[in-house]
C-alpha cells in the first residue's frame, strides 16, 4: 500500500498536486500514475483502468485521456465543458471551454451534435513518471493561460495526448455550486455514504 502523502497549497494544478509524491515515494519512470480529478466524483473504474491501459498500450504517446461525445447545444456552450478536438488517430490537437468546432452552418448543429462531432474531455489523466516530473517543470503557454486548461501547454511543447472515448458513460462532473448540490443530492438517492 502506497503512502498517503499530503500535497502543499502551492500546487497550480492537479498534475503539480499529483507529481508531488512521486518525489517522496519510489516509482520507476515507466510506472504509470492516473490522475483522476477532483471535479469528476462518478469516475467508474472500469473508466479508470481504460485510461491507464490506453497509455500502456500506446508507447509513443505522453499522455491519455479519454471523452464522450457532447449531447446537447447547452452542453456545448457551456464553458464548463471542455471540448477537445481530436485527429483521425484520436489524438488530442486542442481543448477548449468554447465550441470547437465551430459550426459555420448554424443550423447543422443538431446534425453535427448526432453525427458526433463534438467531444467532452473528461478530466482524467494517465501518466509515465517520467513524463509527469518534466512537465510540472514546464512553464504554462500563452494558450493554456488564456483558456485555464493545462494540457494545452502539454500541446504547446509538442507532447502527444492519446485520447479514447470512454467505455462508461460518465454521468455529470461538478464545476459549479450547483453541480455540487446535484451530485450530493445524487449521492443521496443512490445511497452512498
């Protein structure tokens, strides 16, 4: 069992937060560490071991990550939800809090939201060790900071994101107060203590 190791308030991000008992405790580099973040309480596991496995499995990215597919027009302008374009290898090229992309063609939304076209990211990542201690070293890109999405100085320095859509439909993630109080109520109706 591994220890429980408590993180300072200084950390930017996730990551940083996650990077830090790395130093502590004894990891190899290839050893792969799953950040399963705060603002995604209904993670089911088989989620989480996809997206170790993703990463296992494809040596030649950095990081994996996984989405789903948005449903909704609110749901794609909601700033909240991170969308997150992906090429035909499922690998990431942007994450953004606005639609992307971005439909010329106003009224093909709906036929765009069918097809498929719109990704969520679900804010869960896979790590090697040594991939995660270089880039908490790394300074946030201009678009990072803009867009307050850490990835996107992993992109920026040319790293690769392997994403995959995931295996279990993640039921919503908490951004807001309100989310908070839907999940808390959700928690009460399923029971969970």
């Amino acid at each position: 069992m591994l220890p429980t190791v408590m993180t300072p308030e200084s950390c930017r991000s996730g990551t940083e937060r996650i990077a830090v008992p790395c130093g502590t405790v004894r990891f190899f580099e290839d050893d792969i560490i799953v950040n399963v973040q705060g603002d995604e309480p209904l993670i089911a596991p088989e989620n989480i071991e996809q997206v170790a496995s993703l990463l296992m499995s494809n040596k030649t990215a950095d990081v994996a990550s996984l989405y789903q597919l948005v449903k909704s027009q609110i749901e794609l302008i909601n700033p909240h939800v991170v969308k997150v374009l992906v090429d035909d290898h499922d690998r990431a090229l942007y994450f953004s809090r606005a639609e992307v992309p971005y439909a010329q063609d106003r009224d093909a939304i709906n036929d765009y939201l069918q097809l498929g076209h719109y990704k969520k990211h679900i804010g869960m990542y896979a790590y090697r060790v040594a991939f995660l201690e270089q880039i908490v070293a790394l300074e946030p890109s201009t678009l990072a900071s803009i867009e307050s999405l850490e990835q996107l100085s992993w992109l920026a320095y040319g790293h690769t994101i392997q994403m995959a859509k995931v295996h279990s439909h993640v039921a919503m993630d908490v951004n807001t107060k309100d989310d908070l109080e839907k999940i808390c109520q959700l928690w009460d109706e399923m029971a969970v203590v």
